[in-house]
C-alpha cells in the first residue's frame, strides 16, 4: 500500500509562529502554493523532482478545517474520512500564544526546561498525544487494509506527522527529526501482509 502523510497548508497562526492545537483556523489562501490551484493539477500532489503525480483512492483528515479545506485542495472531490485521534495536541494555556508572548512565563518555562516532556498546562500531556496519533494511525490503517485500498493520503497536522513517523520509522530517527513544512510531507509504502502480522515498519520513506 502506497500511503502519504502531508501537513495542512498555512495558517495565521502558523505564520506568526503561534501554538496551534484545538484553535479550528482556515488555512490562509495566499499561502496555498500555486501548482495547487491550477486545474490542471487538480487531484494530484506529484512526488518531488517531478516524477509521475499521484492520487489517493480516498483521503483521511484530522477534523479541523485546515486539513479539510487543504484535502479539498489538494484531491478535489475524493472522499474525505474524519479520524478524530489524529487532530493536533491541545496546548493548553500556551494554545495561540507565540514564544514572545509567554516569554517570562514561569509555567512555559517550567515546560521549556523539561525539555518539552511536561504535560501542557490545562492542556494534553505530549507523549499521551503522541500514542493517541499512533493508535489512530494503527486503526485507519487497519479500515484501508480490510478495505483492501491501494493508494491512501493523510492530510493532518505537524505533530501528527512527527508521532507517526517516529513510531514506525525501521531506522527509529527520534520525533523532531519529522518536523515538516506546511504542504509537505511524506511518501512510504506497507507492506500488508507484515503489518498484519505485526511487524509496523514504513519502507521506502521519501520526503514529498
């Protein structure tokens, strides 16, 4: 099975570098790339390089708008599964302020001394998301192999992405070694049979 992990376009948010979690943001237009919106290349995210372009038999998104609009971009018309496990980390407190604006707060930088391992204030503990990712990852997965489906897109969020990839990387590269770029992401293949048997690895990882 041909998988794709792809990160939501922009947000005001994400452009003034601002915690982004549970905040149900638009994505911003101006920040959708333009081979997006040329009809022409509608339906398709073409790998890098410009090697042959590429379309899902069906697109799983995080339920907030910004992967929704983004997936409609991208795969116009394909049909859209909602997995409420993969939306993004609830940042609590920190949730739409910017490392300037917490900047002397003493419970940000309690959270920055712990080297980011510390449950959010009033928000979601960061490992407890990352299983939440994993695990829904897991479930869909398991939905598209019985569906006996081929060719299958995530539109999702950044840490998403970095909790999926660590988890199921054969080379084990540590979570922020996934960081990506909004409207990036990555291309990798399963294996069904061994995912079945519970050997979880992605293979053929390529950067999209």
């Amino acid at each position: 099975m041909e998988v794709r992990l792809i990160r939501h376009f922009a947000t005001e948010g994400n452009l003034e570098k601002r915690y982004i979690g549970v905040t149900d943001e638009e994505i911003k237009t101006e920040c959708v790339p333009e081979y997006a919106l040329k009809k022409e290349e509608n339906g398709r995210y073409g790998k890098k390089n410009g090697r042959a372009k590429w379309g899902p038999e069906l697109v799983i998104v995080s339920p907030l708008r910004r992967c929704r609009q983004t997936a409609e971009i991208l795969f116009p018309g394909a049909e859209q599964v909602v997995c409420d496990k993969m939306r993004e980390c609830n940042f609590g407190l920190f949730e739409g302020k910017n490392y300037q604006e917490l900047t002397g707060n003493p419970k940000y930088q309690s959270w920055i001394d712990s080297g980011g391992t510390k449950a959010f204030p009033g928000g979601e503990d960061p490992m407890e998301f990352r299983k939440r990712c994993v695990c829904g990852f897991e479930e869909m997965m398991e939905k598209m192999i019985k569906g006996k489906r081929k060719k299958i897109a995530f539109v999702v969020h950044g840490g998403t992405i970095m909790s999926v990839m660590e988890a199921f990387d054969p080379e084990k590269k540590e979570f922020y070694h996934w960081q990506v770029k909004n409207g990036k992401g990555f291309h990798f293949q399963i294996e069904e049979e061994k995912w079945q048997q519970g050997n979880r690895q992605f293979e053929e990882i390529e950067e999209i």
